[in-house]
C-alpha cells in the first residue's frame, strides 16, 4: 500500500548541512511553480467528536487532536486547541454550491451559481434548513460559504455549511462595521481576529461552533500579504479540493 505524505515537521523544514553548500545560486525556486491555480489551498476545519481527525484508529488521526479543536490540514503545524485558538485575517467570501453524492457519500462538483433543476425538500426532524437536491441525480447539493484566511500565517478556505453559516454571517456584519472616512466599508483584512471554539447542541445533537474574538487592527506586513491573497481569492485562480469537514457535517 502506498503512504501517503503527511505535513512537515519543523525539523524537515531545517536546511541539513550537507545541502547548505550544494545548492547553488540557481537552484533557487526550480521545479516549485509560484502560479496560484498549481496549489490546492490548506482546509482550515473544526474537529467534531466523529471527526477522523480525532479518531486513534483512523489513517487521518493527528496527534494530540480532541474534539472542538481547529485544525489546519497538512500544515507544519496543524492543531490549535479549542480554548486558546488562533489567529486569523478574513481574506474573502465566496458563496458557492457543492454537489455530494445521494447520503453526502462522496463530492461530486462546485457551482459558483445555483443549479437550475434543484427540489427543495423538507428539512430533517428538529432542523431549519430544508435539503436540497438534484431532481435527476438525486445529488444532495448544500449552500456553502468559502471563507478565505490566512491562520497563523497559512492561506487556508474554510467551508461554512450547515450551523457554521450563523459564525459567517455574524463575523461579516461585525467587519461591515469598520467604515473608511468616505463611508464605505473596510477591507476584511484590516483586522485580525482570535478564532476559538465553544460547545453547543440542538435536538439534532451536540458539536462545537466556531466564535471570533477581535484583536484589532493587522500589522502592515500582514495586511500586504491578505490583501496579495484577496487578490487571488477574487480573481477566481485558486484551485479548491473538495469540501471536507473531516466528520459528521454540523446540525443546522
């Protein structure tokens, strides 16, 4: 069976001796492209208590990773405890719909616009948002905001369905505040913010929900950087994996 690669440590990102003075001038940069459409961005996801991430017996376990945790997929360093959190800037939004197999068994494609033969049907016992579907396929297709970030210094999206699009909508109207002198509304990313996680629960069941804590304005160097970032995020260049919460998709 193949391995699959996991992050990097920080000691694999230390430049052994031995290469110090073999890599020439030259070498800099080859065969590691710069283009934006060449990477697929981190996920930034919430660790739920039927997350693999969390699970010891599952191939996709991280060390040290508990339910309520955030965690940053393939990152050096890819989990933040749920009470401490971790710094982020809002680099953009994009409101797109993701197509699931029948029992949201497998992604099947995103669309940045609403599919035309879409069945809305009842929502579930207990919740508020009704279920939609493809009227040929029968494809469960679910209203997902893309949150773009930069966390702790990773450019990351993160998919916001189900209870998560409440955080969304609750961090986008705090940012609407923020006005320049002539009235309109601030960058995202003129701020930072601490992301942490609190537990909550409905009659469908129990998970964590993300909270943000504001921490003022972003330091020049970062700001140049998310804005760099909201550039791509806007200019439609990013490639996007598949929406994946890593568990059981939030009770709505």
């Amino acid at each position: 069976m193949m391995t699959l690669p996991t992050s990097p440590t920080p000691g694999d990102l230390q430049l052994p001796a031995h290469l110090q003075d073999a890599i020439a001038a030259e070498d800099i940069g080859r065969g590691v492209s710069e283009q934006s459409a060449d990477y697929a961005l981190l996920q930034f996801q919430v660790a739920q208590t039927m997350s693999p991430v969390v699970d010891r017996n599952d191939a996709a376990y991280i060390d040290g990773c508990e339910p309520g945790d955030l965690v940053v997929r393939n990152s050096v360093h890819p989990v933040y405890k749920s009470n401490e959190g971790v710094t982020a800037i809002h680099c953009g939004q994009i409101n797109a719909y993701s197509e699931f197999l029948q029992g949201r068994q497998g992604f099947v494609t995103r669309h940045l616009e609403r599919p035309d033969d879409l069945e809305v049907r009842p929502a579930p016992k207990g919740s508020k948002r009704p279920v939609l579907v493809r009227r040929d396929s029968g494809n469960l297709v679910v209203e997902t905001r893309e949150v773009y970030l930069f966390v702790a210094g990773n450019p990351c999206v993160l998919f916001c369905s189900g209870s998560k699009h409440q955080f969304a909508r609750q961090w986008m109207a705090w940012m609407a505040q923020f006005k320049a002198p002539d009235g309109r509304p601030l960058p995202s990313f003129a701020r930072r913010y601490r992301l942490f996680t609190a537990p909550t629960k409905n009659v469908l069941g129990k998970w964590f929900m993300l909270k943000f804590e504001d921490l003022g304005w972003t330091p020049l160097d970062q700001y140049q950087a998310a804005r760099a970032f909201n550039k791509l995020v806007e200019g439609g260049g990013l490639r996007i994996a598949p929406p994946n919460d890593g568990g059981v998709a939030d009770a709505a």
